[in-house]
C-alpha cells in the first residue's frame, strides 16, 4: 500500500508562539515586524480570489497602504461563491449570555473538528471573531436584528449557544458584499488594481522566494506574468473534483495545484464534508447540486421506506408502519439533528440498501407533515417559506403536499495548502488564506464557521503576518526577462497549446463527470482500502486519456470557457488522485473521512489518536518515483482532550 | 420633467374648469373670457397676465420636451442594439407610451392654439366670442375635429396616469403605501381631466351647448 | 422534450452577431435553462462547432452572474427567477425560444451571450460603501438599528448585481440597481455620513457609464430576481434632492 507514497521528514511550524494559549496571538502580533507606513507604497502584494478571505485581505491591504493587484475569474469580485454561503457567521460574543466564550468556541471547534486542528489556531479564530462581526457592522452588513435595534443570535449546527449571526439566509452575501464594497472603494482610490476576468494558471518563484504568477485574461487570451512582493492565494476549495457539489461551476484548485507542483505542500487532501440536505439529482443533464440550509432538520423527519419494494410507490401510499425513521431509530437522543457527517452517511446507508427514493434511487424523504399538523401550515411557512419555495421552483414538487427529497452533496474542503501560524505556506512569500489553506477546521467544520475563518483570516490575520514578512522588503524588482519567469509563462502557453492540439473525441466535461463519479464512489462518504486503490488506478487512466481524447475547441486567443475547464478539470485528476492517497493512508475515521475499516461495533467513526493524531501535509511528486511523499505536522492538544463523539 | 410637467398638469386644471363654464350660458362664458384679459389689471395693463402665463407656460412646454429629448436620446444611445425578441411590456402601458403619447399631446396643443386662440382655424373665428367659436368648432359637421380632439384628450389622460405617478417618483415618493395612494390619485386625477375637457365637444355634439 | 432554441451569436466585441436556431432534443423538463445549453454545447462541441459562450457560476440564484434575455424577458417567463433556476418544466415540447444577451452599451458584449458588467463595479466605486477602515470599528452593539430599517436595508441589499433591470428598462437605466445601494446604505445609521455624497457620486458615475435616465416605467422591478421594490427609486430621488440642495 505504501506503494503510492515516500515518507518524508516532519515539519514543525516555526512560526507558531508558545506559552499560554489566550497569549500567543498578542505574542505573535507584538513579535512581527513592522513595516514603515511610507514604505508600504513601494510594496506589492498579489491577492488571487475575491472571496471573503480575498476581499477582505485585499480591501484591507490597500488601506494599510500596501499596492494590491487583486485576480478573481469571475467578471467581478463580487461574484465570488462566499456569496452563496447562507446559514450565518460564528463569533463568541456572548450577547444572549448564554455560557459563551472565546474559550468555549475553541473548544467546540477543536471538538467538532475531530481532534484534528491545530490549537494555536483555533484559538486565534474564536479571539478575532468577535472583531469580525464588529467590523462588519460598521460597514453596514445588514444583519438580522431584534425589536430593540440589537444583532440577532441563532443556534446552528447542534451547538448548545446561540452564537451565530446571520443575515436571513444570505449571511455569506452580505458579508461578501461588505468586503466587495471596502475592495471596490480601494479600487476607486487606485490602491487595488482590480483584474476581473483573469484566471491564474501558474506561480513564480525566484530564489526559493514566490514572486509573482502568470495569468491569463480570460477575455483576449492573453497571457501575462504579474511580478510582487508576496503572492496571497485566496482561491477557496476544491470540492469541484467531484463534479457534482454544491460548489459554483467555476471553483477550481488550479490556483493551489499550481504553487503545491512549484512545491507548496497540500495537507490533508481527503478531508471532504459532505451536506446531508441537498436536493438530489434529477438526471444526466444536473450540473451543479443545491444545498437546503441544515435548519430544516429542526422540524423536518427524515425517513425511507421499510421495504426496498416500497420505493417507487409514491409518499402518501406508504402507511406509518411501513416507514423508517432511520435517524431517530438509530440515534435516539440526537435523532434528525445529528452532525453532518453522520446524518450523510447515514442517508447514503439507506440507499446503499436499496431503500432510497426518487431518481436512481438516491434520495430519502424530508418529511414535514408532522410538523404542519403540530405547528399549522402558517407556522411552517413563516419558518420555512424560502426554502420551500426554492425546493418547488427546481423540482417542481410542492412540499407542503409531498416530503421533500434529500441527497447529500459535497460542500466544503478541510483540506487545502498547508500553511503554518502565519498562514506562510513551505513557499516563502506565498500565503494561503480561507477555504484554500488547511489550517483551522480539523477533520470536520461547525455550520457558520467558514465565514468566520475566510473574514479572520482577511480581515485580522494575514494583515499583521504578511507584515512581518514584507519587512524584509521591498524585494528585488524582477524582470519579466528573467529565466524563470520565462519558464513558468512558457510552461502556461505550452500546456494551453497542448490541450487545444489534442482535438479528441471526448468533451471536458465528460470527463470531469467520470472523474466525479469515481471520487464519488470511492472517495466520498465512506472510503475503503480497496475502493481507494481501485479509484487510484480509475484516475490514473481517465488521466491518460483525457490527454489523448479531450476536444477543446476554438483558440487560445479568446474568450474560451472550454479551454478554461480543460485546465481546471486537468488539475482535478491530480489533485483526485491525491485525495485517494490521503484517504488511503489514513486507517482511521475522523471528522469527514471515514474509513470503513475503523468503525466501531455499531458502525460509528473510529479515530486513532495514537497513529494519526497529525496533519498530512503531502510533497508534490516531482522524483524520478512519481510519488508524492508525506510530511508529518504532529499534533498536541494541551487545552482540549481528545474524546470520542457520540450523538447515541 | 416633474416640475415642468407638474406645472402644465396646474394650468390644465384651471384651463378645465374654466371651460367648464360654457354649461352656464353664452353670456357667462364670454364673460368669463373676458375677465381672463383683465386678471392684474389695473396693476397690469390689459392683457399682461395673460401674456406673462403663456411665457411661463411656454418656457414649461419647452423644458418639458427638451428633457425628454436629452432622456429620449440617452435610451436610445443606452441600447444601440435593439432586441430581436420584442420584450414584453412588464410595467404599465400608460409608461411605455409617454414618448409617442407626448407628441401626440404636442401636435394637438398646436392645432389647439391654431383653432381656438389665434382662431387661424376656426370656421367662425371672431375674437371675443368664444362661445360661438367653440359651438362652431364641435358641430356635428364637423365630427373629424372632435374625433381627433378626443383621442388627443385621452392621450392626455394616459400621459398623465403615468406622468403623475412619475412626478412624484421622482420628487422622492417612496413608501409602498403611499405610492398605491400616489397611483390611485394620478388615475382619478388623469380620468377627471379627460371627462372634464371631452364633456364640452360632446355637450355641443348632442346639443346641449349650441 | 424536444425544443428549438434561437441564440445570438457574436464571436467578438467587433462581430455584428446574429440570432442562429439550433434544435434540442430529448431535454427532460427537470433541466434547468443552463442545463439545457450545456447539453446543447456538448453536442456543438462534438460538431466541430463553436459552443455557446454564456456567463454563469453558483447556479443557485445568487451569484448574479447569469444573464439572458429568454423570449424577450430578462431571465425568462418566471417571476422572480435568475436563468440558472429557470426550469424546462416551463416550456412545452416544439417551442421555439429566442435567448439574447442583456442589450446595453454600458454592457457591451463579449462573446454570444456573455457581457461585460465592469459598470456596475464603476458605480459602487463612486460611493456604493460606507468607510470602515479595518480595525477601526466600534462594538458592534455601540449603535442599535431600528429592525424596521434593518430589514428594509436587507432587502436591498439582496441585489445580486445582475443587471436585468438594466436589460429590462427600455431606458437602458441602471437607477434600480443604484438606488438599492444608496437604500441599503442610506438606512443604516453608519451609511449616515456619506449619504449625500454617495448619492451624488453613484448617480454621476451611472450617467458616466453610459447607462439611461430613468422615467418610473418600472419594467425592472417586474424582472428583479430579487424582487428589489421600485419604491427604492422614490428613496434615491429624495436622497439626491436633499444632497443637492445642502451643496447649494
């Protein structure tokens, strides 16, 4: 098994403070060095993605004074996916002075990432949360507020407070569009150079230092290299790998796959969540999945038919008797509200057994009739009304009359490029920031977390840690003629030249599906030794032939959406075939990797602390072996004890 | 365009009510004819006021139609490319035919003045008989005249549903409320006027004013 | 269900562009519109012929970034409906369906169905933000928020800049998209130090772009997929006759 990898030496975080924890983020903030404000103009820092953790680094840069070239490949920042993000945004305010602390969001977030964060960290994330919301206030995010003028509070996720500050459910548009409006006034004032439209395809590095990247204008085709002082990847997930997810069309890992081939390591690749209340599919034609937000499982049951044979018979016609609440059956206590990873797959269980409803059989019921015979049709409405009527408007089913239909879908990646407490990645120069790092979430993230984490890292974090390392500037200025800058251009246009010279007989996305459907199937809600090497091999040969069969049509030298997908979904097979590796080495279940050989008797995730209590950062395969070799970072909890979950 | 057309809507008013006095009699409504020469006087000579409300109402009819020219010509610059798709109308009617619908209204206040104030076009056409002159005008004889008199009143009316609504827009009406108010106001204020001013042509053409 | 759809193409911002008809077959009605040109681009691709460039992303009605004109309605017959939640349950089997970009000069087309939205950045550079410099905000609680002005400010700030009110106003007017900023910003009580300048600004930086003057025809709030009210345009104009008059 070890075949598919090399263990390299561990690494340690060097940036990481030490002595009490509620002390290392002062520590560390008083340690770094400072920059002049006169000498921030001659400094220059690239910010890839506008997103929460791009938009609100990049708004906050050009303030401090830094010159900010910002890349998104949307035609405009404020298009970015947070912009989907619809629960809320976790801070430890404690304003219903319910119990809450900063210490107390720790340690949920350590807890409900399966022990498999860093402390220092999360920590620091709880601390800057109650900034976060400050902030956004002040920049006029709508949020929900009471009849005494004060910020509303929600509980989300299962957590005991009501922490999370929400803005009905378009939390993360508001918040996007609050650090869309600080970056586009930055933009008026000439402080951000603002480039729409252009998609990053490569990492400069000079002297072991990154430098720059080399974009192409979507629009022209152009190509061009963008030298600074500090390259910032803000590029958010991954979970477009399988194709199908509640992802927008466009996310990609290309940005991060291109600095972890220049040698950024990748850390914990297979660390996937998936959402338990999505709207299945409908057929071949789905593109995309959507999500449902997790509070209909508040008041909604989820349930299958008894009898495999019963599945095609429509609802209403299965009688009480003939229903399986599975989740109350099994989890008593917890019942439909059980944590994401278990409410998936669990659902995915049922169907494996033949029992799931709807298309292909992948679906079981979100029932609401309980619900409206206890509350009224008008108390469901009031609570759920957009939901329902977003349910009704893509499947065309009214949920007051029939359950809904659920599927889970992948949602968000853990994973990502290892950074240390800076947010540095192995890459000197080049920092990581939200949904495209590794850093703060474990195995497994809480509802309403991601927000905070992006804002944190934007807002509060990278603004004082890029700091530090711009002190050492401003860099040499490098010359586009310079050899490796010539390289990494000529590498882009050549890969470019390649995929459209194929000329196959296969369209990218057909591809793109088959990909999905093997990580689906082996690499997503439950993972085995077998499925995993199967899969390896699956993708090794789809990659194969992708280089031979793919047909990209047009030309380079225009706006060409095929010719864009054929380099991310390219990216894909290698990062897919990573995520394997990961899973594969990984013989324990925790957070959202579950191995099926590491469960307990009674099919519950079984973690093993003894052997796996670190995060798997990987080295990009570049030796004459072909595989990627393995870095530890140990883990030590000295706050938070490792516990088993249990929601019996 | 609201504050121009706000003070046109003003006069139409006035212009409405003073018509309304030809149900009074021949005598009553040259009468009051006359008077309309003599409001200032004796601090005005003869006749000035009159002048001075037509400057003002000229100057408001020559705004009016140059901001609609400067609008008019910015749409069209706006969408260089029509649609091949003819859109659908999603608002109201009364909006989208303010353009063509205030020309209309133009053409008729032209011919208007031509036919009852210079009486240029008028088949009696004697100055200070007003009544006389309006009685000839709408005779049943002449029904093309009326015909093309009441479309242009009821032009009027449509520029007006949507022309007061828009006024008050644009002078900064904005509550939900209000605006249901605002719209109900502009269409009982729009189908007065139209009943007012068709009430004359068609009192003359059933012969109750002869 | 088989239909037809005629689709303007334009290879470049020079091309003239032309409406061309394609036939789609065996669509099921479960597709959304998108879907059903990704099915179409497929088969065009395998043709050899060039796929229809269109603009899109989160495919969940929020992004803003999907822009058709379907059958001369922007983003088609439903209310309140971005095209990528657009269904083909909505069409029946033989129609023809005319999908065109949004027409504007201040959104001139890039390829096909695909326009350049940069204006609508232009206009929130002018003045669409309040000055919050980070670091420098107070407790969030220091300043209480009416919940009537909260949620009105919410609702227009659910604009996700799309632009179909600009496709749908025969003026070629972006005033809704404008006054729904200058609105959500206007009622919060930190919005209160910029608002007259704002208003001003945004409004100058909309006739800058090339944008059209608006005349309350309302067309656009009847495309919103937000459904943001047109009564915000009322609140603009107040806004803007306030600001003017304080500069004299």
């Amino acid at each position: 098994m070890a075949d598919f990898w090399n263990d390299g030496d561990a690494i340690v975080d060097t940036a990481a403070p030490e002595g009490p924890i509620e002390n290392r983020w002062e520590k560390r903030k008083f340690s770094a060095k400072l920059v002049n404000p006169a000498n921030r103009r001659k400094l220059t820092v690239i910010v890839v993605g506008t997103g929460l953790a791009g938009g609100s680094a990049a708004a906050t840069l050009a303030e401090a004074g830094y010159h900010v070239k910002s890349y998104c490949y949307q035609d405009s920042p404020r298009r970015a996916h947070s912009i989907a993000a619809q629960g809320g945004i976790n801070a430890a305010k404690n304003y219903r002075n319910d119990g809450d602390s900063i210490y107390r969001l720790f340690y949920d977030t350590v807890k409900g990432g399966d022990f498999r964060a860093r402390e220092s960290n999360v920590y620091r994330l709880a601390s800057v949360s109650v900034n976060i919301i400050d902030q956004c206030v002040a920049q006029g995010v709508p949020f929900a507020r009471e009849y005494g003028g004060l910020l509303d509070n929600r509980s989300f996720g299962g957590t005991q407070v009501s922490r999370t500050f929400y803005a009905r459910g378009q939390t993360g548009q508001q918040l996007l569009l609050g650090a869309y409006q600080a970056m586009e006034r930055q933009i008026g004032l000439g402080n951000i150079e603002m480039n729409a439209r252009h998609e990053m395809l490569e990492l400069i590095i000079v002297e072991g230092k990154a430098r720059g990247i080399v974009v192409r204008d979507m629009v022209t085709g152009e190509i061009t290299t963008e030298m600074a002082d500090a390259v910032v990847l803000a590029s958010g997930g991954y979970g477009n790998v399988f194709f199908l997810s509640t992802n927008a069309k466009g996310c990609n890992v290309t940005a991060s796959w291109r600095a972890h081939r220049k040698g950024a390591l990748f850390a914990n690749p297979c660390y996937t969540q998936i959402h338990p209340t999505c709207i299945p599919e409908s057929g071949t034609h789905q593109s995309k999945l959507t999500l449902m937000s997790e509070s209909l499982r508040n008041d909604g049951r989820v349930w299958v038919p008894k009898d495999a044979a019963d599945c095609q018979k429509p609802a209403a016609d299965i009688p009480e008797e003939d229903r399986d609440y599975y989740l109350e059956r099994i989890y008593p206590s917890f019942g439909n509200l059980v944590p994401r990873d278990i409410a998936s797959r669990a659902a995915k269980n049922v169907c494996d057994e033949g029992r799931g409803v709807g298309p292909g059989g992948l679906g079981v019921y979100l029932d609401f009739a309980d619900a409206i015979k206890r509350l009224g049709k008008k108390a469901v409405e009031a609570k759920y009304g957009n939901l329902f009527e977003m349910y009704q408007r893509i499947t065309g089913e009214d949920p007051y009359a029939v359950p809904m239909r659920i599927y889970p879908a992948v949602h968000y990646t853990m994973g990502g490029l290892w950074v240390d407490y800076d947010l540095q990645s192995t890459i000197p120069g080049l920092f990581v920031v939200g949904e495209a790092n590794f850093s703060d979430h474990g195995a497994n993230r809480l509802g309403a977390s991601a927000l905070m984490q992006g804002l944190g890292d934007g807002y509060f974090v990278l603004p004082t840690t890029l700091g530090n390392y711009l002190a050492s500037g401003p860099y040499e200025k490098i010359s586009e003629d310079h050899e490796e800058v010539v390289a990494a251009r000529n590498e882009v246009e050549s890969r470019i030249k390649r995929l459209l010279e194929i000329d196959g007989d296969r369209t990218v996305d057909s591809f793109h599906r088959e990909l999905g459907h093997i990580m689906w199937e082996y690499c997503g809600m439950e993972r085995t030794e077998e499925g995993l090497t199967k899969a390896i091999g699956l993708i090794r040969s789809l990659k194969e032939e992708f280089w031979q069969r793919v047909k990209v049509p047009g030309t380079g030298e225009q706006l060409n959406q095929n010719l864009e997908k054929a380099g991310r979904v390219a990216d894909f097979f290698e990062l897919g075939e990573l995520m394997c590796i990961d899973a594969l080495h990984r013989r324990e279940s925790c957070g959202g990797h579950f191995r099926a050989e590491s469960q307990t008797p009674d099919g519950e995730a079984l973690r093993h602390d003894d052997e796996f209590s670190y995060v798997a950062a990987w080295e990009y395969a570049t030796g004459e072996s072909g595989k990627p070799t393995l870095h530890k970072e140990p883990l030590e909890f000295e706050y938070v004890h490792p516990s088993t979950r249990s929601y019996k | 365009m609201a504050v121009t057309g706000l003070l046109l809507v003003g006069f139409l008013y006035v212009h409405m009510i003073g018509n309304l006095k030809i149900f009074f009699g021949e005598e009553t409504f040259d009468h009051y004819a006359h008077w309309l020469r003599s409001i200032g006087t004796p601090l005005l000579p003869e006749a000035w006021y009159l002048y001075i409300q037509r400057g003002v109402l000229t100057v408001a009819v020559v705004g009016h139609i140059v901001a609609a020219t400067i609008l008019a010509r910015r749409a069209r610059l706006a969408r260089p490319v029509k649609y091949a798709h003819r859109p659908k109308v999603q608002g109201s009617y009364a909006a989208r035919t303010m353009r063509w619908g205030g020309v209309i209204v133009l053409l008729f206040v032209i011919y208007h003045i031509l036919d009852l104030t210079t009486l240029t076009l008028n088949p009696h056409g004697v100055h200070g008989e007003v009544y006389r002159n309006v009685a000839e005008d709408f005779a049943p004889g002449r029904w093309y005249v009326t015909l093309f008199y009441t479309l242009s009143i009821v032009a009027v009316g449509l520029h007006l549903r949507h022309g007061l609504f828009s006024a008050a827009r644009t002078l900064g009406q904005q509550s939900p409320r209000s605006a249901v108010v605002v719209r109900a106001a502009a269409l009982v204020l729009s189908v007065t006027l139209v009943v007012g001013y068709l009430s004359v042509p068609f009192a003359v053409l059933v012969g109750l004013v002869d | 269900m088989d239909i037809q759809v005629r689709v303007w193409r334009q290879s470049g911002p020079t091309d003239t562009g032309r409406m061309v008809s394609y036939d789609v077959k065996d669509i099921s009605p479960d597709a959304s519109f998108l879907e059903m040109l990704d099915v179409l681009n497929e088969k065009l691709i395998l043709d050899g012929d060039d796929p229809i460039a269109f603009d899109h992303d989160c495919r969940e009605g929020i992004c803003g970034a999907c822009s058709m004109v379907i059958d001369g309605t922007a983003h088609g017959p439903e209310k309140a409906t971005t095209t990528c939640q657009l269904h083909m349950r909505h069409f029946k089997q033989g129609d023809t369906i005319d999908v065109e970009p949004w027409r504007a000069a201040a959104f001139p087309v890039i390829k096909d169905l695909v326009v350049d939205r940069t204006a609508f950045d232009q206009i929130i550079q002018a003045g669409g933000y309040i000055t919050a410099p980070t670091g420098a905000a107070p407790e969030a609680h220091a300043t209480p928020v009416p919940k009537a002005d909260a949620d009105l400010a919410f609702e227009a700030a659910t604009c996700i800049g799309c632009g179909a009110c600009v496709a749908a106003c025969p003026n070629g007017s972006a005033m809704l998209f404008t006054a729904a900023k200058v609105a959500h910003l206007g009622l919060m009580p930190q919005g209160q130090p910029e608002r007259d300048t704002r208003v001003i600004d945004m409004l100058q930086a909309q006739d800058d772009a090339g944008f059209g003057g608006c005349t309350n025809m309302g067309e656009c709030s009847q495309v919103c997929p937000k459904g943001i009210p047109l009564t915000l345009i009322g609140r603009l104009n107040s806004d803007y006759r306030k600001a003017v008059r304080k500069q004299l």
